[in-house]
C-alpha cells in the first residue's frame, strides 16, 4: 500500500504538470472504492495550479479557463475546482507520451498540453480497484477531518504525543510533575485514562498522526529500541521524544529515496522507490538483528506483522 512517503514522492512527480491545461479526460472504469464523479469531464480547460498532501490524499487545484473574451485579464465565471485522490492498495499515477495506448486497470485518463507543447496523459492505475478520485468539496469534510497530525510537521512533537497518550496537557503546570529533570503526567489531574494499547498500533492511527504506515513505524520503533507491543501509557517522555526524533527521520529518508517498493508502486515518472533496500527489520524476520546479530522475530499487532529485535527492543 502506498504510504506517506510515497504519497508525498507521487506529489513531486507531479511537478511537470503545473501550470498545464486539461485537454480530455476519458474515465473507463468509475467503480473505484466510491465510484468517480460522472462529471469529471468538467475539468476540461482548466489548469492544474498546485498539488497538496494530506496524509495519503493527494489534493489537485485546479484553475479555471481564462474567458474566451478576453483572455489576458478576464476570468470565466467557473469555479476553481479540486480532486481528491487516494491511491488505495495499488493504486499509481503515471505519466505517458500522447497516445499511449491504456492498460489494463488504467482506469482514468487525463491529457494535459495544449496545441503548441508536448502532451502529456496522466494515467490512474489501480489493479486492485481500493483507490478513490472524488470531487473535494463533496468529500474533503469527509475525509480529511478527523485526520490527526503531520508527522513532518512542527505540530507533531513529543509535547503532541506524550500529551496525546497521558491524556493531559503538558501546558498546564499543575498536571505535571518535574522528576530527575523529566516530564510525567500527574496522575491526580489527568481526567481520562492514559492510552494503554501498544505504542505501534497508536503511532499507526491516523487520528494520532497520519502516514505512519507499517513500514515506518516498524523501523522507527527498531532505532528508538521500543518494543512494538509496549503499552503506550508506559513509554516515559524522553522516549517519546526519542520515537518522534526517528519517525521525522525515517520518512524523511524515505521520500528521499522516492518511497518503499515492495510490490507495484511507481511514481507518476514510473520510477520505483529504494527505500526498502535500507530496511533494518520489517520483512526480515528470522534473520539476524543489523546491529546485535539476535534472530529477529516477529508479533502481528492488529493483524500486521510486527519484526522486532527480541535484545535491542525488550519488552519491560
């Protein structure tokens, strides 16, 4: 499943298309998780003005056609226009040549130029059909939301998260005590129960902090040396600030190296991710430990495999 840093990678592939006009657009298959809006054909004239990332959407603005009156300093009356697209399990966007003939699970095609410039189709790809191309204003509430934080960005700290599991404000001086120089929740002023499932699943969910895919977290939890399984509430504020450190830096490296390739995904180029060939533990169970030489082994948590150094992350 594409994940964050391959959503962001996508993104910046995307780049060539800025400022391009819509020419067609030629849906073939509208049943995706939720079936395409029928008017997506409204696009054509439009031009493709920015591309933003919330968590694993990819949101398109796109600018309405200059009035055909006076094209230098009118604007049509259209609206400015935005899709919101999920790529699912499998999905892609890849860039071809004019005329390149669609594939099989091609199930949308955009072409953007003009006249006077090369052409180029965008080609939504998605064999297993989870993916989803919708209109923003009709399901960005929806959607988007109830979306926890960026992990890359400033709103996503350790203050965030450790607030976020103790269930109090770390603003608040009364609910804290100062201990050897470290920040705990005070028990006596946190009105909620503190967060007890496994710092794994909490750090996956996407009200938490968004795209931090099983990959990520995996790897991040191995460099913090935090076992998978540990109850969140357990986890003292350094080793949150430690587990936040890796998980900026993880995904960082990650979209640097154009995202993990384990399956099909490819950017809109049609380049893979290298990401995987740096892979500390995830997918290596039974292997040995990079830095101890301990087999590693392996939990599901929720239902996902979960590789762990058994030495380098104990389980207190």
């Amino acid at each position: 499943m594409p994940e964050l840093p391959e959503v962001e990678t996508t993104k910046t592939s995307l780049t060539p298309l800025l400022g391009q006009q819509v020419i067609d657009v030629k849906v073939f298959q509208p049943k995706l998780r939720w079936s395409m809006p029928d008017d997506l054909d409204a696009l054509d004239g439009y031009t493709l003005g920015s591309i933003e990332r919330r968590a694993k959407y990819l949101i398109l603005n796109f600018l309405p056609p200059l009035s055909k009156h006076n094209a230098t300093t009118e604007l049509a009356t259209l609206a400015p226009r935005q899709l919101l697209i999920h790529l699912g399990m499998s999905g892609s966007l890849q860039q071809h040549s004019k005329g390149t003939e669609k594939r099989k699970h091609d199930h949308l095609v955009m072409v953007f130029g003009s006249t006077d410039k090369k052409q180029i189709q965008l080609h939504y790809h998605d064999p297993r059909r989870f993916g989803s191309v919708l209109w923003h204003e009709d399901y960005g509430a929806k959607l988007l939301d109830h979306l926890g934080a960026e992990p890359l960005s400033e709103e996503f700290t350790a203050d965030y998260l450790y607030q976020l599991i103790q269930r109090t404000n770390l603003s608040d001086k009364t609910a804290i005590e100062t201990t050897a120089g470290k920040k705990t929740a005070s028990k006596a002023k946190s009105k909620k129960r503190p967060i007890m499932r496994a710092i794994k699943s909490v750090i996956m969910e996407q009200q938490v902090v968004v795209g931090v895919g099983n990959i990520y977290a995996t790897e991040s939890l191995y460099l913090s040396g935090i076992h998978p399984a540990t109850p969140a509430h357990q986890l003292s504020y350094d080793d949150i600030v430690i587990l936040v450190d890796h998980i900026k830096t993880i995904l960082q490296k990650a979209i640097a190296l154009g995202g993990s390739t384990l399956r099909d995904f490819t950017v809109a180029s049609g380049q893979t991710g290298y990401f995987q060939q740096t892979l500390n533990v995830y997918g290596r169970q039974g292997e040995a430990c990079p830095h101890c030489q301990t087999t590693l082994e392996n939990i599901k948590l929720n239902g996902r495999a979960s590789v762990y150094c058994p030495n380098c992350q104990p389980l207190a």
